[in-house]
C-alpha cells in the first residue's frame, strides 16, 4: 500500500478520499476473526452470551454504543458501518420484535457475514444493508436512533457522514456513537500509514472538531464523554495494526503519550424537533427542518 494523506473533515482531494477508501475496504475485507479479547473490553458476558462465536471474534470497534444509546421496545436503530453485526444483534433485543435494527456496510463481506449471524440467532427484526455512510441507502426522517461504533473516524469525508445521519433521522432522533479522539497530531509517517487509518487513528478528530462537525451538521445537545484511554497496547489488540505500524507507535510517539495515543468517547447529541429555531442556522435549513416534522 502506498502512504496517505491524513484528512479531516473533510479529505483533501477526491484521489486521496479514493486511496483512504481503497486501504479500509482491502483491510476490512480480508480481516478474520481472532480472539474474543477486544469484544471483552467493551462487552459484558451477558451481553456476548448467545452471540455467535465468530461475531465476538470479529468485533473490532471501540466502544460500546448500545450501552449509551437508551433504546426502546419499537424503534428503528440504524448502525452506520456494522461490520460483523455484534451492535445489531444486541439492539435488536432491546428494541423487540415490534422495532427493527439496520446495519449499513460497504462491504458485501461483512454484509454477508452479519447476515449469517442474525439468522443464526433468528434476530428476524434485523436486516443488512450494503452502502457508504457518506450516501446512506435510506430515506429522510425515517431512523430513531442512529449509533455507530469507530467508523465514522474511517470516513475520509467526516462532513458528509454526520449531515447523512441527520438527514436519516426523525425530527428529535437520537445519535449514539464511539469513536476515537487525539489530543495531540500524530507524527506524519503515522498519520500517512494505511493500518492507521484502518484502525481509525488517523482519522481521528479533536473533540473540539468533532463537536463543531456534528453542530455544523445541525444536532443538538451534543455531549462527548471520555470512555478509555486508547495506547498502544489496546493498538496491539486489534488484527488492523500492522507489527511495523507498532514499532513506529513505539519509536515515534513520546513514552509517557503510549499508554494514551487516543481516547474512546462516547458521543450523544438528537436531532431537533420542527418546533425549535436553531441559533446558526439558515431560514431555509430551519424550514427545511419544520416540513420534515410534519
């Protein structure tokens, strides 16, 4: 894989966005299931029991969103980038047959393996979905509840990803995801390397930035609370970092930073209803918002 330009909000050029897609989709693709390690940081055990094996084993993010997420018999969740389908399936017990969960993934692999795992559990109120963040397949106002877990930071076009969650959204629709945040820029020959980006670290924003992206984007109530400190050793967890991409964690980054190269944080923040005036925003945005709660 060649180097990468490290973007933001939003990337640099289109062939940069190009190049981060091309590296996440060959690392996801051909990433297989190790141990139950990172799943166990996150999840509790009756949350992981009567979960298929190989979903536990595939867990790769870095939280867990449906702690946080508040959910209710009969809503509709969607879950932006749900991989092997380990958040699907557990909102889907707190929703219950009367509400429905849908993942979108970019990856037929992953579609195809959480699609497994919901008929092996008869989570008959799930379903997969193949499409981009950036583009969801879905239409306006039609989602409750919105969570996603380390992959908005996967996204080289961050701007897009929290407008397509808005748009999704119903009028006072929830948002709750994880993801990870620097303190501090990452030395270049790290922000430029593939598995950092495919393990979501070069995409990472400040939480400043990532406040204002998700208030640009129109939420409210926006709060981001620190879960974890993420070093190098919960780095060495995950089948995305790649041994030289390790030893440059350890060589470029200063000791007392390696137990803290990013922090996991959950963040909320809701949709407003059609009744309120947004501060900040156009005439035209705020009746825009009006005529979707009608």
């Amino acid at each position: 894989m060649t180097s990468l330009h490290a973007g933001h909000l939003e990337g640099s050029d289109f062939l940069q966005q190009d190049a981060i897609r091309a590296a996440v989709r060959e690392t996801y693709a051909t990433v297989r299931p190790t141990d139950r390690r990172v799943a166990e940081r996150f999840y509790d055990r009756a949350e992981l029991a009567g979960l298929p094996e190989d979903t536990v084993r595939i867990a790769l993010g870095v939280g867990n969103p449906i702690r946080y997420a508040d959910l209710r018999p009969g809503e509709r969740v969607v879950d932006l980038g749900s991989g092997g389908g380990i958040d699907c399936l557990l909102a889907a017990r707190h929703v219950g047959p009367t509400g429905d969960v849908i993942g979108i993934d970019f990856l037929p692999e992953m579609i195809d393996r959480a699609t497994a795992a919901a008929a092996a559990v008869d989570a008959a109120n799930v379903r997969f979905i193949q499409g981009e963040i950036e583009a969801l397949p879905l239409p306006d106002d039609s989602a409750d509840v919105i969570v996603s877990n380390g992959v908005p930071n996967l996204s080289p076009r961050k701007v897009r990803v929290f407008a397509e969650a808005f748009r999704v959204l119903r009028p006072g629709g929830r948002l709750a995801i994880v993801d990870l945040v620097l303190d501090h820029d990452l030395p270049p020959e790290i922000a430029t390397h593939p598995a950092a980006w495919a393990g979501c670290l070069s995409g990472a924003l400040s939480e400043i930035a990532l406040y204002k992206g998700l208030r640009r984007a129109g939420f409210r109530d926006v709060a981001i609370e620190r879960v974890d400190d993420f070093g190098i050793d919960e780095c060495a967890l995950y089948p995305l970092f790649s041994d030289d991409l390790l030893a440059l964690l350890r060589s470029r980054v200063p000791a007392e930073r390696h137990g803290s190269i990013a922090a996991s944080v959950v963040v909320r923040a809701r949709k407003p209803t059609g009744d309120e005036i947004l501060p900040g925003r156009s005439m035209a945005t705020n009746a825009r918002i009006r005529r979707s709660s009608r």
